[in-house]
C-alpha cells in the first residue's frame, strides 16, 4: 500500500490530533497502515464518508466531549454533510481491520458504538498541509 494522496490534519482543543482520509485510497492508508490500536477511529455510520482517526495519547484519554468533536468530523467529511445528526461509528483501530480483495476504502468493523452528532467541525482548527 502506498502513502497517502491527502491525510488532512486537525488540532482539536485539549491538543488533540485527528487525521481524515480525503479519498478511499487515502481511508485504506490511515486505516491499515498509520492507525495503531490504541488510536480512536470513526466513520459516519451508513454513508459513504472519510476514516477519521484520533490519535491516542500516552498521558491522557479523550473525554466525551473529545470523543464527540471527532465524530462530528468524521459526520462533517461524509456524504451526510447536511443532515442534522449524523450517526457516527466509533471504535478503537484494533477493531478495524481490510479485508483481502475488497475495494479501496471498505474495513470491517469487529465491535463498536454508534453516537449522534451534528455535522460540524467546531473548534477544530485545521494543520497547514
């Protein structure tokens, strides 16, 4: 697999890094190559959209409202852009995993919960590319 076309990088409040996929090669990439297990990973649930990732940390856990604005991204960089709550799968990379043979951008998905979020990217400020 090779390196990412566009991984767009976020700061959210608390020094918090999310990265978002920009295409389906780039979801494979964030997804299987630079999530690591402990990473948060979201994606709007039922709509095409952007793999999210929310980048564990060492010295902290992300709160609900962390977790909250990361989903509201992930709903922000889908197809659901306009809709007034989006569902948003949330789970740990370790329980994201690319099947053989499949098309570019499609995971399976081992466990998880769902949150309802509005479309919105907040207080997240966006890393120059």
């Amino acid at each position: 697999m090779s390196g990412p076309g566009k991984i767009i990088e976020y700061q959210l409040p608390g020094d918090w890094t999310l990265l978002v996929g920009g295409s389906a090669a780039d979801n494979d990439y964030l997804s299987v190559e630079l999530a690591q297990p402990d990473d948060w990973w979201f994606h709007a649930d039922t709509v095409p959209g952007s793999h999210v990732l929310l980048r564990a940390r060492e010295d902290a856990e992300p709160g609900r409202e962390t977790l909250e604005q990361a989903a509201a991204v992930a709903a922000y960089h889908s197809k659901a852009r306009h809709a007034a709550r989006v569902a948003v799968l949330v789970t740990r990379a370790r329980h994201v995993s690319k099947p053989r043979g499949v098309p570019a951008g499609t995971v399976n998905v081992a466990r998880g919960h769902v949150v309802q979020v509005r479309p919105d990217l907040g207080p997240v400020v966006r890393v120059a590319e």
